[in-house]
C-alpha cells in the first residue's frame, strides 16, 4: 500500500501540531492507510521539538527559521510516501479526509485541498479563494469601496462550494488554500519545490500557478473535512503582518510586473479611505428571519467564513472560533439568503 507523509511546519505551535498529528493518525487507521509523520519546527526551539517527539516519527529542528516554504521543502526531503500531505500545524481533520485527499490525486499533475471549516462544529464553511490576479485585486478595490455587485459574487461562490462540501463533491478551482494541500510524489517532482523567497504566505499561490501553467489542476474535496483553527499559529509572531505584505507584493511583482505594484497600491489607498463598520452589541448579529452570514477579519468582506443559513434570533460566532479572535477585530455581516440584500452588520471585537 502506498505511504502517505503528512509534513506539518510547527512555529511555536506544538500544541496545535500535535493535535493535527492525532487527528491525521486517528483517520489514517480508521481507513487503513499507512502514514510517516514529519514535523518540522522553524522555532529553533529545542523545547518545541521534544514536544512533538511522541507526536511525530520524525522531527527536524532546522538551525533557523526557513519560513513556510523551506520546511514545507525540509520536509518533503525527509518524506519517503507517493502521496503528501502539506500542512499547517492548526488542522483538525475528519475521518475519511485521507483517503479523499489521497483518491483525489491518484491522477497525475493534480494537487487536492479538502472542505475546510473554521469551527469544531462545522458550520463556518470556509469557501476557497480564487487564484491572486489583477482581476481579483480589481475585485477587492471595488469591494473596498463597498460594491454590493463583488459581495454578492463572494456570496454566491460561497453557497455554491458550501452545497458541494455538504454533498461531498468534488469541484475544480482556482486556488487552494495552503492550510492543508495533498499532492503526488511525481506531480510535485514535476512542478518543483515551493518557493523560499517567500517567508509567509503567498509561496502555495507561486506553487499552485507553476503547476497550472504546466497543464495540472487544482481540486477542492468536499468529502475531505477538516477544521482550520485560522490563524492561530501565524498570531503568535509579530512579523506576520510585515510578511505578508512583502510576499503579496513579491507575488504580483514577480507575475505581473509594474501592473502588478501599480494595482496593490491601488488597492492599499482605496482600503485606507474605508471605515469599518459600527461594533455590534454584545458582538451578537440579531436576526429577524433567516440569514446567511458572513464572518470576515477583513472590514472589506474580501474573504470571509460562511454560515449558509442561521435561524431567527441572536447569531454570534461559535466559542471556540471567538476564543481565536485574540485582540483583533472580527467582522460579521448577516444577508437574505435568496436576495443577497444586507441584513445586518457590526464589528466585533
């Protein structure tokens, strides 16, 4: 039987690695798969690594950060199985995820990502996103202006991929997110390591737009479940901000040249001109009908988890997504289901 290695890159995030780990041990003997465990701690932290000893066949404990990209590399080094499984340490798969995930890219030149969630209880889907171009950054700077058209779009796509996840569909896209991302030994051969000049974020954007320019494509499984903690690593740095923005702007600069900065700062002096909106009461949307909603960090709505349909009645976010919330500001926006005409909305802090 084919091995499959999960390589989890750990940053101050044992806990949560751990975690990922037995949840991926738990569903690879309740379907019968043979699976090598990697982790790979970019901490340095000598402490961290022993942590994860009994969690993980293998740790690597790197002499330096190498961000994302060079452990995801590191340890798919050390990785000896035909499939493999790409993940950030704040996952928590279902039983059956594997074994989607490992089907789904039987074929060669496919890389797979499952139905995420953002809570335990599954009801945020966390709809996929769509390949970064200069038509998406167009769509975020009219959202920034708060263009109802581009919402409704986000809305509709998010309805649509939250029937597949419910019906256990599998569905092409044009982005997957790289919280957890399967792939063959061969196709990733093919298409080439991740990128190290990206230190957070942005390297499976390169890496997934590499393999699709060879032809290969990208698919969402929606018998795949797994739960994304969002966030809850990248948090605990400080300079998680600053690289994101240096890796947004690597990866329009690199593929779309000039046009590429000209349309991020575009797009930085429409955001800064948007005020968020008002805080809701208690952090509580009230509800006089059914609503789909919307839970966003971003006060632009540009990407957003999704409750497809809430009942009447006082909506807040589920405590376990509330407790990652942290000090940052959420923000949650309750809309008909049918029409797509705003409800309700607040901030919520």
């Amino acid at each position: 039987m084919p091995v499959i290695s999960a390589v989890v890159v750990s940053y101050r995030s044992a806990a949560l690695a751990v975690r990922a780990f037995e949840s991926m041990r738990r569903d690879a003997a309740g379907s019968g798969l043979a699976l090598e465990t990697i982790a790979v701690v970019n901490s340095g932290d000598e402490e961290e690594a022993r942590a994860l000893e009994g969690a993980a066949e293998r740790v690597l404990l790197p002499d330096r950060n190498l961000g994302f990209a060079g452990g995801l590399n590191a340890g798919l080094l050390a990785a000896s199985g035909e499939v493999l499984v790409l993940s950030n340490p704040d996952v928590v798969l279902r039983p059956g995820a594997l074994q989607a995930l490992r089907a789904a890219v039987a074929s060669d030149f496919v890389a797979a990502g499952p139905a995420f969630f953002l809570d335990e209880g599954e009801t945020l889907h966390m709809p996929p996103g769509e390949e970064p171009g200069l038509s998406a950054l167009a769509r975020r700077r009219l959202g920034a202006r708060g263009s109802t058209a581009v919402f409704r779009r986000a809305v509709r796509r998010a309805q649509r991929a939250a029937r597949e996840a419910e019906r256990g569909e599998t569905a092409a896209v044009t982005a997957l997110s790289g919280a957890l991302v399967a792939v063959s030994r061969r196709t990733l051969e093919s298409v080439g390591p991740f990128d190290e000049g990206y230190a957070l974020y942005y390297e499976e954007n390169d890496w997934q737009r590499r393999l699709r320019t060879l032809g290969g494509s990208l698919r969402r499984v929606g018998a795949a479940r797994v739960v994304h903690a969002y966030n809850r690593s990248a948090r605990v740095e400080p300079r998680a901000t600053a690289w994101f923005a240096e890796s947004e702007r690597r990866y329009f600069t690199t593929h779309f040249g000039a046009r590429g900065a000209v349309a991020l700062d575009a797009l930085a002096s429409e955001a800064a001109r948007t005020g968020p909106p008002a805080p809701l009461a208690d952090g509580v949307l009230r509800l006089m009908s059914p609503a789909a909603i919307a839970l966003s960090p971003l006060a632009d709505f540009g990407s957003f988890a999704f409750v497809p349909r809430a009942p009447t009645g006082a909506w807040r976010p589920p405590d376990d997504v509330r407790s990652g919330f942290g000090s940052a500001t959420w923000y949650a926006r309750a809309v008909d289901p049918e029409t797509l005409a705003v409800l309700a909305q607040g901030a919520i802090s």
